[in-house]
C-alpha cells in the first residue's frame, strides 16, 4: 500500500495487522485467478513483495 508495511499500512486504516494480511491474501488470489495462464501465483506474489505489500 503506497510504500507502507503491513503494520503500518493496519494503522492507518485503524483496522488489526491480521485484517490486512487476509485481506491482501485474498486479493492475491483472486490477482492469481485473473492472471491465470500469464503469471505464476509465485511471480504475482514476488511482485507485491517487491512492492512492499506482504
């Protein structure tokens, strides 16, 4: 989110760390599923680490 880490970006949201990781868990999959046959789940989900997302 924008550059922040999972704790920060739950804090700004006034939302718990664990709603964010499930909530970026889903939004992975469902990246995965629209990128099916393009990407990787592990290409996608190296994206969002690089991004600094998970």
């Amino acid at each position: 989110m924008n550059g922040y880490g999972q704790g920060e970006a739950a804090k700004a949201l006034g939302i718990r760390p664990g709603t964010v990781k499930s909530r970026l868990h889903r939004a992975l999959a469902k990246l995965a599923v629209l990128n099916a046959g393009t990407e990787s789940v592990d290409q996608v989900h190296a994206a969002f680490v690089e991004a600094r997302m998970l």
